[in-house]
C-alpha cells in the first residue's frame, strides 16, 4: 500500500501541532531535543515520525521541525513541516 504526498503532508501538520502545544517555557527546557516513533497513516501503512527542537537562529525564538515518512522498505517520499516559537 502506498501513502499519498498529500496524506503524508497532513499528518505532518498534525504532528506539528502537537509538538507545538508546549508553550514556550517547556520547550525551552528540552531545546535541543528530538526524537521518533512509528506509528500508523490513516490508510494504514506504517510511518515513522520524527520531532526536532532546536534553538532558532533569532532571539528566544525554538525552531520546531517535524517529518514523518515512509519506513526504508517504501519507496514513498516523506514530508517535513516546521514552526518557529517565539517567547511571549
């Protein structure tokens, strides 16, 4: 089974979201960080997801990046989103 671009951007989003629920102050306290998971698309092929915390080349600023793609046995490409968390 193979995963859409557009089902891997999505959960991309969705993951994103996620790791920017911490506010500022929690982030700060893990930055720089990262680690991954597998988990499930919703048309169900395995994906690996991949969060990233790292100090944003602004002041108090936390680039949070997060990919999720296709585990090595699937030729599916993967798709990367980030946000940028500011203090305050």
């Amino acid at each position: 089974m193979v995963v859409s671009e557009a089902e891997l951007r999505a959960l991309a989003e969705e993951e994103l979201a996620a790791a920017c629920s911490l506010s500022f102050a929690e982030l700060s306290r893990i930055t720089p960080w990262g680690d991954g998971h597998r988990g499930f698309s919703p048309s169900g092929v395995e994906v690996e997801f991949e969060r990233r915390y790292l100090w944003a080349d602004q002041p108090d600023a936390i680039l949070v990046e997060v990919e999720v793609r296709c585990p090595p046995d699937n030729p599916t490409t993967g798709a990367e989103a980030r946000r940028i968390v500011r203090k305050g």
